[in-house]
C-alpha cells in the first residue's frame, strides 16, 4: 500500500532553554479531505538534532528527518523520503507548536502538541494471556531461498487431530501478527480460531523481525515459497489432520492463496482469501488510485483526467522494457499534468525495482480458474485498496463450481475488516476493533464444517 502522504494520485535570541523545548515527541492532525491524518514526530537533541516522522495510521515505520533546523523558537524539518517539510513555531505555553505543513503543492495548517509515546490506544480484541491453548515458538526453513523463518504455533492442549492453517501477510514487511500500530490481526485470529479447534501458524517474514533472508529483494514468487514451506511444517506436525491443511492470506497473501491453489500446491486443502485481489494486478491498481484519489476528496473530472495516465503508467511499469527506458516512457507520460518532481521522480524510480514490476505482471485470474478445492472469500464494501464490487465479480465469474465454497462481502469493512465510516486508509488507527467478530466466526464455522 502507498502512504497517503506520500500519494501524488496523479499517479497524486539563541536560547538554549528555548531550543530544547522541542525534544521529544509530538503528534498532530494533518486536515486532509474526509478526516483527518494523524502524523508523529520524535526529536532528540544532542551534539546534533536528530529525529524521525511517522504516519501510524497507515505504517508502523519511521521515516528519518534529514533537516532540522531549530532557531530559537522555530523550528524547520525535513524528510527526503517523504518529500514533505514542515515550519513552525513553538507556542506560549511550550506544549503546542503551530506551523505549516507542506508537500509537493500540498500545504495545510498543522499544529503539533506534545504526546506521551509511551501511551497505548485501546485494542479490545488483542488477547491476553493465560490462553487456554498452547503456544510454541518454532522455526522452518524454505531450503530452495536458504531462508529460515520463525513464527508461533498455537494449537489446542487435548490430544487428537485437528485442522490446521498457515497465515500469509498482505504487501509490505510483516511481522507474524502482521502488527499495525497497536492492532495485532493475526494474533487475534490465531486466538479466535485457536480456541475453535483449529491449529494456527503465524510467522514473520523474511528478513523480518526473528526471520532471515531480505524481504526488499525478494517477490511474491518468493513470499509464495515461504508460505509453502510453512505448509510443509504444518505437515510435519503429528497432531495436524493433514485432509483439512489450509492458508488463510490477507491482501496480497489472499493473493498468494489464490495463486497456490490454482497451481495445485502438494497438500493445499482449502484457502481463505480475505480482501485478497481477484483481477489483473495493473488494473487494481488504477482502480485503488481512482477510490483512494476519491477518499481524498477529488472531484470526478479530476479523477476521470489521471486515470487515464495512471494506467499508462502501470502498463509501462508491467513492460519487459529495460528500467531506463522505462523511465523515460513514464517521464513522458507524466507531462501531459505537468511533468514530475524530484520527489515524484523517486517514486517512479521505486515503481521500476523488479520486485514491484513483477508484482504488477500478475493476473490471478488463470489460477482462479483452476481452484478445485473449497475457498472462502471475504471482502468488505468500504474496501478502497482492493474494492469489492470489481473483486468479487472477478472471483465469481472465474471460480470453478465447488459446493463448500463461499464468496461474502461484508457491510461497512475496510481494507482490514474493521468496521468503517468511510473506508479511508486514515481511519485504520482510529477504529477499536482489529478484525470484525462475524467475520472470526464466520471462519472457524467454515473450516471446522469441511
């Protein structure tokens, strides 16, 4: 997924008490069309200010400030890999700093107050221990990458054979509760289907966290053959009922699923695809810039007038041309609304690594049409990364005919499957609920009745 604020849719008196009243942290409300982005500063001072900005909403990583310029009540910083800026100036009371925020030709007012980095946001569903279940942390190794992955096992106390899942993460490095923020999804799945009988691997990605291997260099070919490695650990496992071994993907691990089962992965028994992308990788992709462009309030006529750029763009993107060409072509196509900056620049340069450009020739819509075991699919209607409408369309015009399988849209879920107003990618902090309950119970009825 592309951060908001990096989203150019188109595509779019000296005084040392003074200075260092600015250290530590600090949050604001960036206004934006349909709500509001919430943006956290950290600054440090020492022999030289350092610091970093984060959007929680939309990443759990943070960026590295490359200027920071302090002047006795004013301060200056800078992002190069976000290509924003901010200038401000810090309040009376010491506690608020009022200033602008810009980016590109984006400028709103932002106010930034102190914020307490060590508070938490409430997460009902995140499970606390003792669980009546155990948990195991394991290790398997996918040989054909030399990659050795770590995750956690839960499974039921009571001797017996049960049905078993692996959990593949959507786009993005993941750890193995795919954790956004303080929201842990696939911890929370693992507890909810845990505690139905079902046993449950999670892991973190390649290179992530306790994993080896180098997730930037590395594609969905190769998170494929991750996930099926964990599906040969699962099988390894005595108390595994090896006729109901199943993967559960979310987003781009929906993808992935898809993909496994139309290939007929060696003991793949059922999927679970949720918000997972059932069309053209290319057209999706114009086709979340079109809702997420909307989210943020563009008008019709302004949306109607990029799309048509941006999906040249992905078709240069999807092309066998070599990258310098390749970038010439984009330059070119980006002139028409009125050229590319510096900071655009960079994001084409990123749109042409090869794990993108591979990631951007995938159709799953040949695989779908190969699918013979039993899959259930969800997606939610407030979805504006993979919308549902298109998808489910896609999924149930190509699915081959199975009795036990099932294809649901869910009212009022985002991207998530939170419980949404609007969709937007900046409400994803804000909601309470990490996975929605129907949804939990709607899974473990589906796989424990196969």
């Amino acid at each position: 997924m592309r951060f908001i604020i990096i989203i150019l849719v188109t595509f779019f008196y000296s005084c040392r008490g003074v200075s260092q009243s600015f250290e530590g942290a600090w949050k604001g409300d960036l206004a934006v069309p349909n709500g509001s982005l919430p943006l956290l500063f950290s600054l440090q001072k020492g022999d030289s200010w350092t610091g970093t900005v984060r959007s929680p909403s939309q990443t759990r990583l943070d960026f590295k400030l490359n200027v920071i310029e302090v002047t006795g009540d004013s301060i200056h910083m800078k992002s190069a890999a976000l290509g924003m800026s901010y200038r401000g100036r810090i309040a009376a009371d010491g506690e608020h700093v009022d200033g602008t925020f810009s980016q590109g030709n984006y400028a709103a007012a932002l106010r930034l107050g102190r914020y307490d980095s060590t508070q938490t946001v409430k997460r009902p569903q995140q499970p606390i221990g003792p669980y009546p279940y155990d948990r195991k942390e394991v290790s398997f190794e996918n040989t054909a990458s030399d990659v050795t992955l770590a995750g956690t096992l839960t499974q039921p106390k009571e001797p017996g054979r049960y049905p078993a899942v692996i959990l593949v993460s959507g786009s993005g490095p993941q750890n193995r509760n795919s954790e956004v923020e303080d929201h842990k999804p696939f911890e929370v799945l693992a507890d909810y289907l845990t505690r139905q009988g079902i046993i449950v691997l999670r892991y973190d990605d390649r290179g992530i966290a306790q994993s080896t291997g180098n997730f930037l260099q590395s594609n969905i070919a190769d998170f494929s053959r991750d996930a099926l490695a964990g599906l040969t650990f699962l099988k390894t496992q005595t108390n595994v009922d090896s006729a109901r071994l199943g993967m559960i993907g979310h987003s781009e691990g929906g993808l992935i699923s898809l993909l496994l089962a139309g290939q007929h992965a060696p003991g793949l028994r059922f999927i679970v695809s949720l918000a997972g992308p059932a069309m053209p990788i290319d057209s999706l992709m114009v086709l979340q810039l079109y809702h997420v462009g909307k989210s943020q309030g563009m008008s019709e006529a302004e949306l109607a007038k990029v799309r048509p750029i941006n999906r040249k763009n992905f078709e240069i993107v999807k092309s066998n041309l070599p990258a310098p060409v390749a970038m010439s072509q984009l330059l070119k196509n980006m002139r028409s609304v009125g050229g590319a900056s510096g900071a655009l620049q960079k994001e084409l340069q990123v749109m042409l690594l090869e794990p993108y450009r591979y990631f951007m020739r995938i159709d799953p819509v040949p695989f779908i049409q190969k699918i013979n075991i039993p899959l259930y699919a969800a997606f939610g209607d407030k979805d504006i990364q993979v919308p549902a409408k298109e998808n489910q369309k896609s999924l149930v015009a190509n699915l081959p005919g199975n009795p036990q399988s099932r294809i649901k849209t869910y009212p009022n879920l985002n991207h998530l499957l939170q419980p949404a107003k609007t969709g937007a990618l900046q409400e994803y902090y804000t909601i309470e609920t990490t996975i929605e309950p129907e949804l939990l119970k709607d899974i473990a009825n589906w796989i424990n009745g196969l």
